[in-house]
C-alpha cells in the first residue's frame, strides 16, 4: 500500500532511493563476477561462508576482509566472533578500522544489541543479523543499527513466510522513520528478491547463482535467436 504521507516529505531518509544489492558470499571469484556485472553495491558475510571457503586463523580472515574491500567500493559486513559485550566492542572495533566501508555484524542477542549501541554512539555503522522477528528487528533499530538482516530462507524453511517479516518490519520503521535500512538475507530465489523489492526492503542480500536468474526468461532467448536470425539472413 502506498504511504502517503512518507511520499509527501521531501525529508524522509528512511526509505532508500533504490533497492541495494549484495553478494552473500566470501568467495572472491563470485564476488569478482558481481562487481564485474555492475550492479553490486556490497558484500555480506558470516563465520559460515567464511569456513566454506577454508579462511580460518584470524590474520587470515582479517586480509580476506581487506581482498574483498579491495574488490567492491561497497559496504561490506564483518561478523564478530565473540558473544561477549567486551569482546564485540573489541572485535568490531578492530574490524571496522580495516577499511572504511567495513560494517560490523552483530548478533541479535542481549550484549548485541549493547553493542550496537556502543557502535552508533561512536559513528561506526553495524548490521544486526540473524533477526526472525518483528520486535527483534525494532529493538535492533532502537540501538541505531545501520542495517537490520532478517533471514527470509530460514523462515520459510520452518513454514513461516519470510517476507510478511519484511512487510512488518516495513511497515513499524515507516511509522516512526527509522533510518535502520532493512536487509533481506537468507535470499534463496529469484522471487525473494522481486517480492522484496515489492514490499520495500532496502537491500538484499543473495547468492551470485540467485541474483543472475533475474536476467533469466525463455522469450528473451528466444526473441534474441529471432532478431539474429533476422539480421544473417539479410546481411550474409
Ligand atoms: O545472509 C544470511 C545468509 O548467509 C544465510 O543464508 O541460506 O544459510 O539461510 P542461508
């Protein structure tokens, strides 16, 4: 539903001008590809793409980090390890002096969002991930997150529809103009992302494979053997 009184205020900041798109993935050929294809607008990551692409050790993480900023002039999400108050200070502080479009990834939990918190009051700009809730989603955007990332694929995994969680979280920062930007992650196919687009969020976050069936349609393919055809046949 069109909201009104958000489109009449030629101040509101909250929703993006476009729809952002990120990599979900620590694979830098992948991320190559994406930056290459030109629409990229940055990365995500987490402990468990990291371990798929065998980055362990943390020197070894850190300069993975900083390959990845190298590639994409994006923001890039930096998960912290440590579930500690202390610790995520420590971690995230660390993280995001590697590169200024570093964004440190913060667990929706109790220290979390204390963290967050820290992080706002000090400039430096946080995505709070693993959020499967509505009320976890406004507690995030009380702390100043930069980014909230509810997991829209495993939702639907446990048969609860992912995106009404993005419309709700839609709809509560609409209300109070919230500037925490709405990050579907856990995208898992083409249709998350046109649905999201629907409803609003402000980025998404997916697999290359994903992000690439968007350009997939049989009457392009066919339409395009057409017109070459075509053009052989009188310019042979
Ligand atoms: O962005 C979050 C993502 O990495 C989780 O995706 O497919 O493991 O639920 P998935």
């Amino acid at each position: 539903m069109a909201n009104f009184a958000l489109e009449s205020n030629p101040f509101n900041n909250h929703i993006s001008d476009y729809m952002k798109f990120f990599i979900d993935t620590a694979n830098l050929d992948q991320i190559r590809e994406a930056q290459n294809f030109g629409i990229l607008d940055g990365v995500t990551t987490n402990p468990s793409l990291m371990a798929k692409e065998g980055i362990s050790g943390y020197d070894n993480v850190i300069a993975h980090y900083k390959a990845i900023c190298e590639i994409v002039d994006g923001d890039v999400s930096a998960e912290v390890i440590a579930t500690d108050y202390e610790g995520m200070i420590k971690e995230g502080e660390a993280l995001a002096a590697l590169h200024e479009n570093i964004v440190v990834k913060i667990p929706m939990i109790k220290d979390g969002i204390r963290a967050i918190s820290y992080f706002t009051s000090k400039g430096i700009r946080t995505n709070c991930t693993l959020v499967f809730s509505a009320g976890q989603a406004l507690l995030a955007a009380k702390a100043g997150a930069t980014y909230v990332s509810p997991f829209i694929g495993r939702l639907d995994d446990i048969s609860t529809d992912g995106l009404d969680l993005i419309e709700s979280i839609r709809e509560i920062y609409d209300n109070y103009e919230f500037s925490t930007e709405i990050l579907a992650a856990s995208v898992r196919h083409t249709m998350h992302i046109v649905n999201c687009a629907q409803i609003g969020a402000d980025v998404m976050t997916g697999p290359l494979s994903v992000i690439l069936g968007l350009l997939k349609h049989p009457l392009t393919d066919a339409g395009l053997a057409q017109f070459l055809a075509d053009h052989a046949k009188t310019n042979s």
